[in-house]
C-alpha cells in the first residue's frame, strides 16, 4: 500500500500568523515602502481623506483592469491614514484569496476583528478587503454591515470581471460606491517621467480646453514620450520598470508586451472571466478578442464577426464580447442619437481600454511604428481611451456618431457643454462629418475639435465654421487633467 500522507489542519496560530503577514504596520508603525510605492496615482491622492471623512457614509469598491495599481493604490491610501494620525491598530488588511481566509465568511472575519479593536462609529476600524469578490455572498455581507451600522469603514478591490460575480446590484445601491482605476493617462505619465505636465483643469473638459488652448504649455519632447507611452501602455508597474532601466527602448517594449499578454490577456481570458461567468471554452474567447483587436476603432458588427468565427453563434458573440467588457479588456461607445432607443439599435464602436493590451493580445511587437494606418488607429484608441476614464468619474457618457456617410469619432455629451471630436493626422483632416454634425445638433457649434498631432491649437468658438483644432498632445494633457479634477470632486476632497 502507498504511504498515508500527514494531513494538515490549521490552526488559530496559523490564522494569527496569516493576519500578522499581511498588517505588518501593527508592530512596525507603518506600511512597508515596497507595498505603498512612493508614487502615487491620483486615487491614492484623495481616496484616504474620502474615508477618513466618510461623508456621506459609503464603502468604497475599487475597479478596473489588472496591473493598474489597484492594491498599491490602497497600500498607499492605508499608509496616508496612519500618517495622518488614525492608529495602526485600527487599520487593518485582508486579501481574500488566500486559502486560509477564503475558509470562513467574511462576517466572522469582520465580527472578529471589530472585538478585538474597540471601534466605535466615531473611530472606526478602516479595512481594506484585497480580492474582495473571493469572499462568498461578499455583497451581501456588506449590506448587512452598513445597514445595522458596522463600525467599520470598507474599501475593496478587484480584479475585473470577478468584481462582478453573483453581485446583487439592489445591494450596493446607496451603500458603496464604485471608484474605477484606468491605466495611467498621458498627464499622469509625463508627471512619472518627471515631465514638466499641465494641471489648470476647469469646471467642464469644454473650459479645460479653453484653458490648454490658451495657454499652450511648451513641454520638450511631447511627441517622442507620447510614442512610447502609446506602445508601452499606461501600467504602473512597467512604467516604473522602464523608468529604471538602462535596456534600449525596443527592448522595453517587447517585454512589456511579453508581460501584458501573459498577465493582462492570458489570466482574464483563462482565470478571471472563466471564474466570474463559468464559461467552457475559454479559447474561443481569446480567438474572438483576436479578432477585435484587428478591429479596434471601427464598428462592432455581429453578424461580421460571426462569420469570421464560424463555431460562434450570435448570441454567443455578444455575450462574450459583453465579458471581454465587464473584464476592462475592451469598451464599446453606442451612436449619439437624440433618442435612446436608436443608440441602441445602432452599431457600437470598439476600442480597447489601453491600446498595449491590443499589440499584446496580436504580439504585434515594433510592427505599428512602419505601419500609419496601424499607427492611425492606436492614436484614436490612445484618445478613446482618454475620454472613456473620464467618462468613468464625471458620469458623463461618450459616444460616436455615424449617419449615412458621414461620422465624427467621439462625442462628449456633458448636459451644459458637450463637445465632439473627430481624431486626424493633420489640421487638413476631413470636416463633413463635423460640419453635418452641427447641422444635426446646433448645440455642439462651437464645441467641435479636429485633433491631431502638431497642430496649431485654435479654440472652436473664434472659427467661423464653429470647428476648432488642437494638438493630440494638448488634448491627452487636457483629458487627464479633467480626469483627476472630476475624481478630486467625486472623491469630495
């Protein structure tokens, strides 16, 4: 007979030991630098004085793509509330897809912790739940925890689709907030590199412009790092290894390449959506996000697309590229229309959420740079993707607009001062789309802008034909700059 192997069972040390692993500012004081980087991304910025005050009272869920940042960002948000003075011993972490902590119900955790803290609602036991979607009925939990008032202040994470597994929308309604964490943006990136960036952001991305058009910042070398940025991708973590390196700037780019698609595509397709949706044939999904990826910019046709992929049906096209959505891979924008029902019903452009995830996914390599329509493309992308994070903290929505053979890029639909975008290669860019646009929707004269690189910025309202230009550079800086003003606002910092 083989050998019995010794089982092993856990015990209350080995739990003791786990939490102490993970709070090591318990005995230290403070978090680790190598946890709570130096640098810190907008949300990390705000988000501890969001919890701190705690009004009106919410849990935070952090939300976006892997490798953003999303658990150093809360590293740096638990390292800020110590140092501003809330006990260590009231902070506490859990990553929930630990073996050890997946074991038990996130209330016996929570209920354990609060009787060994003494919290009370005026100083409460701030708690940052890594993985968050790994504790089972986690939204429910948290229901019960704000609505018999927990002294507890939650913020949790994810990554991607799993944020979304079994969630109960009727939960969260009232009692956490959804804050979404994009890849780095252009300001944000040049910030990094030690760029001189530009930050007089206005009340609406309409005065922004106005203010960057104005101003016309002179930046040195805009166009060589918006190049690598565009090829690099806006993570973090590779952004800083770039940084530090000495290795040339080809080399940088295929092994971030390597890294976004073994991280960024590879676990989404086979762990993450897979996990969140229970879907069986994970390789279909990433034939089909393939095929995308050669799509990126233009019209998401079904019926197109279903062809191309004979084994997949309809049906089965839009609910998995519903997925690849829900797992921040991809974004779709509806046609602006002045009815609902007809943005529906028309056809969805496709973007990816960064464009480096798409050369992953293709292992396209140094290709795009001989490539100009390639190149053309990715820079539409690079603006889509913009104006999407945006999107995401002003509650704005965005849109394209094609009607018969006339189209504009991207519409920004703020309520007050909306404003439309048609991306080129130069100030000589085509304007019937724009032009017949205004002619559609008199409110956008004045507000519609051709972008694209080395262009004389002109702001639209002192054009006759009501269509201004500006500077691909300008416009990223402008859109990053809005962005982190609307999350400041959304944050109430």
């Amino acid at each position: 007979m083989p050998e019995r192997r010794p089982t092993w069972t856990p015990t209350a040390s080995d739990y003791g030991q786990v939490l102490d692993e993970q709070n090591p500012w318990h005995f230290t004081g403070e978090v680790p630098e190598a946890w709570a980087l130096p640098v810190e991304r907008p949300l990390a910025r705000y988000l501890w004085r969001r919890l701190q005050s705690n009004t009106p009272r919410r849990f935070q869920l952090i939300l976006g793509p892997r490798r953003v940042g999303k658990t150093t960002s809360l590293y740096q948000t638990a390292s800020s509330l110590i140092m501003a003075g809330v006990p260590s011993s009231r902070v506490w972490w859990l990553r929930l897809d630990h073996p050890l902590l997946m074991e038990f119900d996130l209330g016996d955790w929570v209920r354990s912790l609060l009787t060994g803290s003494n919290a009370t609602i005026e100083e409460p036991l701030f708690l940052f739940l890594d993985e968050l979607t790994y504790a089972k009925r986690w939204d429910l939990w948290l229901k019960t925890f704000y609505d018999e008032t927990w002294p507890v202040v939650i913020t949790g994470s994810s990554s991607s689709t799993a944020a979304l597994r079994e969630m109960r929308t009727e939960s969260g309604v009232g009692r956490w907030e959804e804050q979404y964490l994009a890849p780095y943006l252009f300001g944000e990136y040049l910030d990094l590199f030690e760029s001189p960036s530009w930050t007089d952001a206005g009340g609406t991305l309409a005065e922004t412009i106005e203010n960057i058009a104005a101003a016309r910042p002179h930046i040195p070398n805009l166009a060589r790092l918006r190049r690598r940025f565009l090829l690099t991708g806006g993570f973090p973590e590779l952004l800083i290894a770039a940084k530090n390196s000495n290795d040339d700037e080809a080399s940088l780019l295929l092994e971030s390449q390597r890294t976004l698609r073994s991280d960024a595509v590879e676990r989404a397709i086979y762990k993450d959506i897979p996990q969140a949706f229970g879907i069986e044939n994970p390789m279909m999904m990433e034939r089909l996000l393939y095929t995308l990826a050669g799509q990126i910019g233009g019209i998401l046709s079904t019926a197109t697309i279903s062809r191309t992929l004979a084994s997949m049906s309809a049906p089965t096209l839009e609910r998995y590229s519903a997925y690849l959505e829900r797992a921040f891979l991809i974004f779709t924008l509806p046609n602006y229309s002045g009815a609902e029902a007809a943005r529906q019903r028309r056809g969805k452009k496709l973007y990816f959420v960064d464009g480096a995830v798409r050369n992953a996914a293709l292992q396209r390599g140094l290709a795009p740079l001989n490539n100009s329509e390639e190149m053309g493309a990715l820079i539409e992308n690079l603006a889509a993707s913009h104006l999407h994070a945006l999107g995401q903290h002003s509650q704005v929505r965005i849109y394209h607009w094609r009607h018969q053979n006339h189209e504009v890029d991207l519409i920004y639909d703020h309520p007050d001062l909306p404003l439309a975008f048609e991306i080129g290669s130069s100030a000589t860019h085509n304007r019937r789309g724009l032009q017949r646009f205004i002619e559609e929707f008199p409110r956008f004269r004045g507000r519609c802008y051709v972008v694209a690189p080395e262009v004389t910025t002109r702001k639209a309202g002192d054009a006759q034909d009501g269509i201004g230009t500006i500077g691909l550079d300008y416009f990223l800086l402008a859109v990053s700059a809005q962005a982190e003003s609307e999350l400041r606002r959304r944050l109430g910092a």
